[in-house]
C-alpha cells in the first residue's frame, strides 16, 4: 500500500495492489457523508485481490484537512476524486461509491465521461420530487448520532446496519469507537457534504453518460428509502438494478463478500 497527498486540495489518498495499474484499471472506492476510509473495514484490501484499489477521504475529513467550502457542491467532489487519479497517473477507473460517495460517482461519469470506465453506486440517491431521499427516523438518527455523535454510536449502527450478530456489532462498534477517536468528527465538513448532497439531482446531461452503471440497493435500508435506486435505475442508461434484500444502508458490512461476487460479474461483462 502506497500513500499520498494531492498538491492542489491536500487530498490524502492511498492504493493498494499498485504493481498492477500498468495492466489493469483501477477501482476507486468512495466513502459517503461524515465518513473516512477506515470506515470500509478493510474491504478495499478484498477489492485489490483483483484490482488495483484506491481509497481517498473526501475533502475536509479524515487525513485531507484542507477546509470544504460550504458552497461546495458534488461536482466538487468530482473534481477532487479525479485530482486523485492524476495523482496516481490513472487514465481511467471504475468507481464504487456508498451513498453520497454514489453521487460522486455519478457526477464524475457525467463531468468526465473519458475517465470513467464504470460506476456503481450504493444506497445513493437524487433530488426529486416523487419521493423522500431520507427517512425520518433515519434523518434524526444520524443528526443526533451521526453529525454531532450524540452519546453513543450504537443508534447510528442499528440505523445503518441490519446486522443482527452480535459479535459484529461488538466488533463494528469498537471499529467505529477507535475511528471517531483517532479523527474526532467535522461537523462543518460534514455539514457541507450534506448541504451537497440535498442539492444532486438528475439532469438531462444524464442520458448522455455511456460508461455502464450498476445501482445497488439494500432491501434493509433504514436511512436512503429504497424507492431511491429505483428511481436511479431508471434515469441512469446502461444502468441496471441489483437488490440485495437483506443488507442495510452500509450494504458491504451487511453483504461485502455478495456485492463483491455481483460486481466481479459485472465488471467481467463490460
């Protein structure tokens, strides 16, 4: 594993499995609101057994202490994450992204359409008017536990995990403990991710995106209602749906090892 900052907004990023980038594309991963790369458990280590695979923390969080700007908006991120294959001298990557990290993804395959071999997005959403892109036990949830922490991390785990183990929970749970130690929380960064994020919604720029999409769903979403992929699925060409019914909002702590079989799959048949 190799680690770096970008020179123009101090993005800390880091890659694994770099040997292979001269022969393969790249898988970026991106993490969603309030989150930093220690939050993926080590599933970009799964990732990188088969790929090179790059892992950043969005602006303003985690180790890219450089201040967000609250005018910021998820062309900005998009921006940041191709800062991040310059760095890497990547000419191209798939992009896999939770949440809002799919909102980047999507906005990166519209802005720069030459750099994007494939996107995925999970549990993400768009502004539109048929539907709520949050619930609102989950608004609640994650405003008290997520952005100002709140007293414990354990609401902010049933909300976004359906997990009913509890020898994960216990081990998730000190995961998260050790994270929010180590960085303590941005609430203005985080704030600014989510003024970002109210503000994506589809566009007509939309029907002129070519890389093939995959729409990810967790049936156990309590955060993102499901109806949310849905609608992504159906604005989005060359995208298709896959529906994992019981895995939560952080699908991959749910189902890591099913989504990385589905993606393989669909990676393979691009």
């Amino acid at each position: 594993m190799q680690e770096a900052i970008t020179k123009k907004n101090k993005i800390y990023t880091a890659i694994y499995n770099e040997s292979a980038l001269s022969e393969q594309t790249p898988v970026v991963l991106i993490r969603g609101l309030g989150r930093v790369i220690e939050h993926w458990h080590g599933f970009e280590e799964k990732v990188a057994a088969g790929h090179p695979a790059i892992v950043f923390d969005n602006k303003g969080m985690g180790r890219s202490t450089e201040s967000l700007d609250l005018s910021a908006t998820i062309s900005d991120f998009a921006e940041h994450l191709i800062e991040v294959l310059d760095h890497w001298k990547a000419d191209k990557a798939h992009l896999v992204g939770i949440s809002l990290g799919g909102m980047i993804a999507i906005e990166t395959a519209k802005l720069f359409p030459k750099r994007v071999s494939s996107f995925c997005a999970i549990n993400s959403s768009a502004n539109f008017r048929a539907g709520m892109r949050l619930s609102l036990s989950g608004i609640y949830v994650f405003t008290k536990h997520g952005v100002t922490r709140g007293n414990s991390d354990e609401a902010l785990f049933d909300a976004m995990v359906a997990s009913n183990s509890p020898e994960e929970k216990r081990q998730y749970l000190k995961e998260w403990s050790l994270i929010s130690d180590k960085y303590g929380l941005n609430g203005y960064s985080t704030f600014c991710q989510l003024k970002a994020a109210l503000f994506f919604g589809a566009s007509k720029s939309w029907e002129r995106i070519e890389a093939p999409g995959l729409i990810v769903v967790g049936g156990k979403d309590r955060l993102v209602p499901p109806g949310n992929s849905n609608y992504l699925a159906r604005k989005l060409p060359n995208a298709e749906l896959l529906r994992i019914p019981y895995a939560g909002h952080e699908l991959l702590m749910d189902a890591g090892d099913e989504f990385l079989k589905h993606y393989s799959e669909f990676l393979r048949a691009i």
